[in-house]
C-alpha cells in the first residue's frame, strides 16, 4: 500500500509538486499518468527517499521508505536506466545488490532467468542495450520477491516483446496481491495494464479513480488525458529527471 | 554490516578499483628498484618508505573512485540513470550507506598498503646496500598502512562533496607526485606542517627535505585522523541532506 499526501515539492525556488496526494492499493495496478515534467519521477524519487519532500508525507504500509526494515524485500524499484555501474557485469550488479539485503546467490540466477538476460549475466552493463539496462533494472527490483512494485517509466525503450513482457508480469504481482504503481506518459500503453488511473499535470493531481472512472464519458484514456491536461500542449516541454 | 558486504563486493567488481591496486602495488616498487639500481643514497633510513608515500597514488584513485562510480551517469541512450539510486533504495539509511562505503575504503586502503609495503621493501631487500629491515619498522610499516588508509577517506570524503572524480582526482594525484602544494605551503608557514598529508608521512618518515620541523609519529598519526575524521562528518551531513 502507496499513500501520498500534501506532498510538496521546490527545487530552486520552483515548485515542482503543488501538494500531491493519491494512494496505491494491493492487488491493483495503478498508473501514474502525466505529460513530461508534470511531477510524476520526482514524486516516486521522494516516495523511494531519494529527494526530500518540502512538506507532505509518502508512506509505504505506513512508514516512510528510508524507515523500512527490509527495502528489498517490500518494494522494488525501476528508475532511469538499469541502475548500474557500466563497468560491472549484469551479475555483479545484481549480486552486490542481493548481498546488502542479504539474498542468497541463487536468487540472483533466478532473477536474471525472471527477465530473460542469463545469456547477457556475464557481459558488461555498458554493453546493453536499452531494453537489456531496463531489464537489469527489473532484475533489481524482483530481487526482494517485494510486495510493491514502483515504476518509472517501464516500458520506455522496449520493444513490442518487452511491453507485452512488462504488462504481463505487472498483471500477475497484482493478481497475488501485490502493489504496483507505474508512471507513463504512453497512454496507449497504460489503458491496458491498469486498474486505476492518477493523472497528474503541472504539479497537481488532476484526475484520480478506476480505469472506467478517468476515462469517463471520453472515447479512449488518451482522449481523457488530453481533456484533462489541456490538449498536450507541454509535450514538447519539459524533460523527465 | 551487510552494507558493507554490499561495499566490499562494489569494489571488488569495479575495474577501476584495480587499476587503483595496479597503481598503487606497481608505482613505489618500480621507484624502489630504480632507486636500488642507483646504489647507496644519502638519507637511507627512508628508502622504501619515500616511495611507499608516493606510491599512495593507489589509495587514493580507490578513495575517489568508490564514491565517484555511484554518480556516473548511463548515457542518454541507456536511460540516463545512476548508480546511487540503487544504492540508497537498497541501503535507505544515508548514514548507514556512507558508513559502509568508509569502511570498505578504509579496508580496500590498508589491504592495498599490505600488499604495496610487502612489494616495496621486497624489492628494497633485494638491492645489496640497504640494511636489513629490523624492529623498529614494525611501527613505522604500521604507519603507511595508517596513511594510506587515511588517503583514501581524504579522498573519498573530498569526492563525496564534489559527486565527481576528475577535480579530486587531479588535486590529489598532482598534490603527490608533480608540486607537492602542501608541502611548498610549509616554506610559507609552519603550520602548513600540520595539514594532513604533511603531518600523515611523518608516522613513518623520517627526514622531510629541508624541513626541521618534529612531529612525532603518534601525534602524526592522530593529526591526520583528526583531519579525516572533521572531513567526513561535513561529508556526511551533506550527503545526508542533499537530494541523491
């Protein structure tokens, strides 16, 4: 369970989050919907504890993440990227990983098979390609086996394969109870995975409910998502951290 | 502790790191045998161990590189991400994270100085002119493991400010091999004795060039300490309180 509310945000005398607030419950897929700089990765970054709120809370089962007495194993996150140093091998990375959790190795094997990169595990991160860092990425947060799932643009840089690999997987945590909280600007991409729809736009939550719920009287999510944050008008602004 | 397990493995899997181990083993012991070939040298006492405070060079790309890794970011390509976020969602606890990352540089730093002083004083022996090595270099190989390990927290709580390699890394690595700035200062003021890689060389060397100046190696050592340690805590307090 995700419960964020009054979240405030400045960075540099600009306020990048004007008091946010929505929750994420088990057993559903929740997509975080917005255009490009709307708030979406630095409101997951101050969920995970990695930027600092100026006010507001961002609770995981109710305690803030940095509080959490097993990270790993109760929320897994994907951000930018895979994550890892380019340097190392897919299996170092995952390995330094599982030991500050202390995750015995095998589940390493595992994770890697889970995401398809055994053939990969071997090879230097730098020489990924963008799908393969984001499936590192994933290999990462199932590390744990954790009860949320929180997902910075996961589909970005896959292919048709990869997407229908995430929604997949995304559907089954959520078919076992789990938690999952993922953020898209692809529309199309998320109508067919969630359950429930948080669009932000601008810093604020714009719209919250059930798939059906946003969507409303609109066509499509994507025609209620344009209705919603003024035609798209943003999309060639900003820029996602 | 499984912090530091996690720090340790980092390390162990980072090239870089061995290149730093590679630097630091092979920089002061091929000084040592070109030193040798030149026969017997005025201030003798100190051989090896002159090239031992040169050849810290190692610990000191290890010290930046531990931290400086966790912030080179993936190509725009790849994603654009970094390390440090995988880090600080594995290891919330900000202080917990840079206490492990110190312990592994301090262990990495003393490891790497075993190795570099056996390798040294090896090649040191090997030469004919030089006496044999005796009691009184317990303390003083204690020393450079001190110093070396001191180096790489210098250097690690320097980068962990900066979030980046290359301004450390060249401050440090000219500091030590190409214009000792520090050691120019001391002409300047007698105080410049006590900055930390001035006073850190004397727990284990004896004769400084042109330099009258006694500090005593204990107090060498504890004056160093005291600079790291300073160094560190304003380290962590911004880390703690910076965005990642």
């Amino acid at each position: 369970m995700v419960t964020i509310d009054g979240l405030v945000k400045r960075r540099g005398g600009r306020e990048i989050l004007s008091g946010i607030g929505f929750s994420a419950r088990p057993g559903r897929v929740t997509g975080f919907l917005g255009p490009n700089g709307a708030g979406k990765s630095s409101t997951l970054r101050v969920l995970l504890g990695l930027d600092r709120a100026t006010a507001g809370t961002a609770l995981i089962d109710g305690v803030p993440y940095a509080r959490l007495r097993d990270p790993l194993g109760t929320v897994g996150a994907v951000l930018d990227g895979s994550g890892a140093h380019r340097a190392r091998t897919g299996r170092a990375h995952l390995r330094w990983v599982a030991r500050s959790a202390g995750l015995p190795r095998a589940r390493v094997d595992e994770v890697l098979e889970l995401v398809g990169l055994t053939h990969a595990a071997a090879k230097r991160v730098g020489t990924y390609s963008l799908g393969m860092g984001r499936r590192l990425a994933m290999a990462t947060a199932l590390l744990g086996d954790p009860a949320v799932l929180i997902l910075d643009e996961p589909v970005n840089g896959l292919d048709p394969e990869g997407i229908r690999w995430i929604r997949t997987l995304l559907r089954e945590r959520a078919a076992t109870g789990r938690t999952v909280l993922l953020s898209s600007h692809l529309m199309g991409e998320l109508a067919e995975t969630v359950d429930d729809v948080v669009v932000i736009d601008a810093g604020r939550i714009v719209a919250d409910g059930t798939l059906g719920e946003v969507t409303g009287a609109h066509r499509t999510l994507e025609d209620a998502f344009f209705a919603l944050t003024g035609g798209g008008s943003r999309l060639t602004g900003g820029g996602a951290r | 502790m499984r912090a530091l397990a996690a720090e340790l493995a980092k390390l162990a899997s980072l090239p870089a790191a061995w290149v730093a181990a590679a630097t630091g083993v092979l920089v002061p012991s091929a000084v040592a045998a070109m030193t040798a070939r030149g026969g017997p040298v005025p201030g003798g006492e100190d051989i090896g161990y002159q090239e031992l405070a040169f050849g810290v060079l190692g610990a000191i790309v290890l010290g930046v590189v531990a931290i400086s890794s966790e912030y080179v970011t993936e190509s725009a390509e790849s994603g654009g991400g970094r390390q440090i976020t995988t880090s600080l969602t594995a290891v919330p606890s900000r202080t917990r994270f840079l206490l492990a990352k110190m312990g592994a540089v301090a262990i990495g730093g003393a490891l790497l100085a075993v190795v570099a002083a056996a390798a040294t004083m090896g090649v040191v022996q090997a030469g004919a002119q030089t006496p044999p090595l005796g009691a009184g270099d317990v303390p003083r190989l204690a020393g450079v493991v001190c110093y070396w390990a001191l180096t790489a927290l210098l250097a690690f709580g320097v980068t962990v400010l900066t979030r980046h390699g290359v301004v450390p890394l060249a401050l440090f690595i000219v500091n030590t091999s190409v214009v000792s700035v520090t050691y120019l200062l001391t002409k300047i003021t007698l105080l410049a004795n006590y900055l930390p890689d001035m006073a850190g060389v004397r727990m284990f060397i004896r004769r400084l060039p042109d330099n009258d100046v006694e500090i005593a190696p204990l107090t060498a050592g504890l004056v160093m300490a005291a600079w790291v340690a300073a160094l560190l805590v304003v380290a962590t307090v911004v880390f703690t309180r910076r965005d990642a």
